[in-house]
C-alpha cells in the first residue's frame, strides 16, 4: 500500500516558539542597546540643495529684492537680480492667480469670468526654488528626532505685459523643525515585522 507524504508542521512550530522564547527580547535587547549608543548624537540623513550658491543666504535674497522697482521691464528685473531668466521655472495660470488674486474661487457672470480670463492670460510668472536643507536624527527624551536646518524658500516674479507687477518671496528663511517618533513605536513595530518573518 502506497504511503502518502506527510509535511510535518513541528520545525515551523519549534522555530515560532523559539523566536518568542529568544527571539523577541534578543531583538528588543538589541534595539536597546542601539538606543543607548546613540543617544545624544546627531546622524547626518540627507541634505538638500536648490540654488543656494545663487545668494550668500536669505538676507542676500531680500536685498536682491528690495532693488527691484515695478514697471521694470523683464530684462532690467532679471539683470537688478544678477541671474538669468532661465534659472526660472514658468508658472502655470493657477499658481499665477493665487499669488495675484489670492486662494479663492472666482465667481461672476459669464462676461466678468470671460474678462477675468483674459486678464488673468495678460499676466506671466517666474519662480525660482532657493533652497539649503540639512536633516539629521538622534535619540532623546524617549524618542528618535529627525530634525530638519537650513532655509526652504521662493522667489516669484509676476509680468503684467512684460513688466514687474508684482515680485515676492515665500517660503521660510529659517527652517527649524523637528519630526519626533517615540522609541516604543519603533520596538514594536520591529517586533511585529520580526513575528511575521515567522508565520
């Protein structure tokens, strides 16, 4: 008579049961241990960089600016910055009317949207991304801290048949924040993925 084969669950069983005897306090032991070594040092992540050779920081950028006077034509704005028009990225018509009009839905008769159109097509947008950014991530008070240094900011020109209507900055000249998560979390999200490895 022909046997039929058998898989035996015993191994996986034997290894799940040692994995939660030894495994989840070897990991726990471990992620410890690393949250001790590292407490109180900074761990460089990432750094990003958009223009910042451009200007010798934020208070450049706002000098650079407040030279610019209305009515420039294009040519005398990009020359007042020291840069070059292609250094720019042009903006679509909906980033245009928030900068000019503000964040709001327009509403009107068909004539006053129709004139509204035609207004809003007159105008052109440049933008140029300025931007220094250091994050780094270390362990205090409980919890891993990513934070995030440097500058994130814009500068945006706006042509009304091609002179300056309007020229603003936006964004932040001083970037200080940071992004906490609690070491608890972490253990027990690498205790979960550990046990799932298992079944």
């Amino acid at each position: 008579m022909r046997r039929s084969i058998q898989h035996s669950t015993q191994p996986t069983r034997y290894f799940a049961a040692r994995f939660t005897r030894i495994g989840q306090p070897s990991v726990i032991a471990a992620l410890l241990v690393m949250t001790l070594v590292m407490a109180g040092c900074a761990i460089p992540l990432s750094r990003q960089s958009t223009n910042a050779s451009l200007f010798l920081g934020p208070e450049d950028l706002a000098a650079r600016l407040g030279a610019l006077e209305i009515e420039m034509t294009q040519e005398q704005t990009f020359g007042a910055l020291g840069l070059e028009s292609r250094l720019f990225r042009v903006l679509p018509s909906n980033q245009i009317q928030n900068i000019v009009y503000g964040d709001f839905e327009v509403q009107g008769s068909p004539s006053e949207l129709e004139e509204f159109r035609d207004r809003l097509a007159a105008y052109r947008g440049y933008e140029l991304v300025y931007r220094s950014l250091k994050r780094s991530g270390g362990v205090g008070l409980g919890a891993w801290n990513v934070d995030s240094e440097g500058f994130d900011q814009q500068l945006v020109l706006i042509f009304d048949q091609g002179r300056l209507f309007k020229a603003v900055i936006v964004g932040s000249a001083v970037v200080d924040d940071r992004d906490s998560t609690f070491i608890i979390e972490v253990l027990g999200s690498a205790v979960s993925a550990g046990a799932s490895f298992f079944f």
